[in-house]
C-alpha cells in the first residue's frame, strides 16, 4: 500500500500532526522507540508561557491557547520574570520586545514579588508578571492526538525506526532497521533532534537542527513548595521553578550541545541549578528527589521549521520546535497541516504568516550578508532579504548557508 504521507517520529510534532492530516489522507506515523513521547515530548517542564521562545514564536503560543483551554489541558498558574536591580535594563527591554505582540505583562512592586515567592532573597526585587500562563498536561495532549490519529485511521507502527529513505516515480521507500519497508508519496520530518538526521538518510541538505540538553531536578523543600507558587523565570536567564504537589521542579536553563541521543542528566547541572536557586531563595532544600534531561532542538535563527524543502520532492519539515514545542503544538500542527494539504488558513491560523517558519528561510543567509555585503547591521541585513522576498516567490535566490 502506498500512503499518501507518512510522519517520522511520534512525539508531540508527529503525533499532533498526524491526527490533524488524518481526515484528509491516508497517513502512516512510524516511531523508532516502543512507545510514542519518550523523548523530549516527555521530559518537559509542562508550562504553556506565551513569551517562551521570544516574540516570534508568540503567535503560535497564543493561537494555541484556546484549543489547549477548550480541552482541559491548561492550568492557570501565572509566570514571574524575576532580576535584581541592576537587571532593570533588561527587565525593560525584555518587556519591550512583547509590544504589539498581545501579550499581558505587568511590572510588580518588590513587596508583591516577596508576597508571590516566599522566602526570596530582598536583592531580586525586580519583577514583571505574566498572568495568563498555566501548567499543560502534557500526556494529556499527547495522549489526545494519538487517540485521535487512530480513530481517524491513521497506522501507527512503533519499534519502527526509520534506516534508509529513497525515492523514485513520485513515491518515498522507507526502510526500518528491521528489513521492513513502507511507501508513501510525502514524507513529513517530525524526528525532534534527529530531523538533520532524517534529511541526510533522504538525501536533503540537512537545515543544522541543533539539539541543547535541558536539566530538571525535583527538590523537596522546607517548609513545601505552595501550590499557587507561579512560574518563577530568572529574567538572566539562568534558572527556573514551579511547585508540582509540594515539590519544585527546578532547572538551571542549561543549553548544552549534544547529538541526538537519550540524554541523561549530569550531576554538575544539578549542582549549579541549586546554587543558583539558593542565591534567590532561602529555601531549605531537604532532599533531590529526581532528575531528569531531555533535548531541545533548534533551528539556527531558533524558529520553528515547517514546510516543504524547496529542493526536495515531497519532503515536508516539521522540525525545531526548540522550548516550545508542547505550548506551540495545536496552531503549529494545523499550520503544517495545512501546508502539506495546500489548504487555506482557518480561524486559528489567521493570524499566523507561514513564511516566518518556512524552510526556504535558509535560503536566505543574513550572516552572510552582514559579512559579505557591507551592511551596517544585521537588521538592515534582514531588511534588503525582506524586501528581496517580496519581490515574489519566483525570485531567484542564492544558498549561501
Ligand atoms: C527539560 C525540557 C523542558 C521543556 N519544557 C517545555 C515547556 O514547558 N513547554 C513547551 O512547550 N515545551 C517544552 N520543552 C520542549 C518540548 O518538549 C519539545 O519542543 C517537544 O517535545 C518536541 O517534540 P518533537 O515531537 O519534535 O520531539 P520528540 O518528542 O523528541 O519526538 C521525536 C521523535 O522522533 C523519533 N525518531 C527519531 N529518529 C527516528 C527514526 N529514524 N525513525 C523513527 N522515529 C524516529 C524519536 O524516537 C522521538 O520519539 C521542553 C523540553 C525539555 C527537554
């Protein structure tokens, strides 16, 4: 049987993705691993945050917020950038680049900051509040997309990790590690961090997905953790923490480079993760209860990655969704939906512009520019390629990358 597309990997991009082509084709979703989520789609901090990912991943955030809402997937828990005085600077400029984006964010006096987080220390005294973020449940949603990619006929084949990709006469053949072998006319790279991967085994000039191990470690503090504690984001970027039944799931922001692999935790980062927290809160930490490490893959400008390889037939990109990739998942799947299906956007993709996250952004190389061509700033670099892409798609356009 030849499908009509086939999805590599079952995490939230894969799994979210499949349920929304299911109605329109026949789709095959094949996960090298015995069961779909155990990557980075199940080792995430479970907050959906609409400045996570910066300005440009905000409208993917936001359109996602009322199906993630209307299913019963959303907690409201509110999040608290959090500085010290001399972060005030970048306190301001942090909230300057959400302007015009939508997004609620509030400037809290210092005794509203020690009302919010007990037993944090008088020097972070600077604080802007996010109210609308809230806890997701991550299985949750998973778990939803996977019911709903079955019901709708979707194949889902697990232990099925994809070896060898060619393709002849307008069809893709895949090739298991096992021998096994299945047909489709698309292929869709939902691989998380092995999407460079996947490109390499199709022939398709890889995009440099980068995956970054991220820490968390589950402490038990004294006296416990409240419930209504918000998300407590370090403005510095150097650390975070939420309460998760009376514990804290604290992560020192760590953004290591790795290859695509199982990532482990490493001692070291859950050493620093508690240095950093005990020089905000005077917590006491009674005991590391758990740990764990996923990866983050990102693309090199840090934006998603969906749509076809302007290169390649066929092949469709569904890749580098970074931090975000749980809280983005409902608006970034019907989005890839609808650019594999060549359908038009609908009331949650309005107000979304695909071109921001299309492939052939690459094309495109601003550094290269900058460098090359005597622009004063990356920015005006970044204009002169606007302008150039709006001489129509037909453009003739150099790869430089
Ligand atoms: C510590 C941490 C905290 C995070 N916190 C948040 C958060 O609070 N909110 C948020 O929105 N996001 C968060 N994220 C990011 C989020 O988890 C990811 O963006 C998201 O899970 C990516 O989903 P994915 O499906 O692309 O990747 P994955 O879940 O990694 O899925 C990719 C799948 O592809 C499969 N695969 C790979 N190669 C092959 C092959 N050859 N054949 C078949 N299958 C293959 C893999 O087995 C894997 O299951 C966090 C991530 C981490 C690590």
């Amino acid at each position: 049987m030849i499908h009509d597309i086939a999805v590599i990997g079952a995490g939230m991009a894969g799994a979210s993705l499949a349920a929304e082509l299911a109605a329109h084709a026949r789709v095959l979703l094949l996960e090298a691993e015995d069961a779909p989520g155990y990557h980075a789609t199940g080792r995430s901090a479970a907050f959906w945050e609409e400045c996570y990912g910066g300005p440009g991943v905000v409208p993917l955030t936001r359109a996602s917020g009322a199906y993630l809402a209307q299913h019963g997937f959303l907690t409201q828990r509110g999040a608290l950038y959090i500085g010290r005085t001399e972060d005030r600077a970048a306190m301001d400029e942090f909230r300057a680049s959400y302007n015009g984006t939508g997004v609620q964010i509030e400037r809290l006096a210092p005794e509203a900051l020690a009302e919010r987080v007990p037993h944090v220390r008088p020097e972070w005294s600077e604080a802007l509040y996010q109210p609308a973020c809230a806890d997701i449940d991550v299985a949750g949603l998973h778990q939803h997309y996977l019911a709903e990619a079955r019901r709708q006929g979707v194949t889902i084949a697990t232990r099925a990790r994809v070896s060898g990709l060619a393709r002849a006469n307008g069809v893709w053949t895949i090739t298991g590690q096992t021998g096994e072998t299945w047909q489709a006319a698309t292929l869709v790279n939902a691989a998380g961090a092995w999407a460079d991967e996947i490109a390499r085994l199709a022939g398709v000039a890889p995009i440099r997905i980068a995956p970054f191990r991220r820490t968390v470690a589950v402490l038990q503090v004294e006296p416990q953790a409240p419930a209504d504690l918000p998300l407590v984001i370090d403005v510095g970027g150097g650390f975070y923490f939420k309460p998760d039944g009376g514990r804290l799931w604290l992560s020192p922001h760590d953004e290591i480079p790795s290859e695509p692999c199982d990532a482990a935790p490493e001692e070291l980062d859950v050493a620093i993760a508690i240095d950093r927290f005990q020089n905000v809160t005077d917590w006491r930490i009674a005991a590391v209860e758990h740990r764990w490490a996923g990866l983050r893959s990102f693309a090199p400008d840090r934006m998603p990655v969906y749509g076809f390889d302007a290169d390649a037939d066929g092949f469709f990109w569904f890749a580098g969704q970074g931090g975000f990739g749980i809280q983005t998942a409902p608006a970034a799947a019907r989005l890839g939906a609808q650019a594999v299906l060549g359908l038009g956007a609908d009331a949650m993709t309005a107000g979304i512009d695909p071109a921001a996250y299309a492939p052939a952004r690459f094309k495109y190389n601003w550094e290269v520019m900058f460098s090359t061509q005597g622009y004063s700033s990356k920015a005006s670099a970044q204009n002169v390629i606007d302008s150039i892409k709006q001489n129509g798609p037909d453009a003739e356009v150099e790869d430089n990358s």
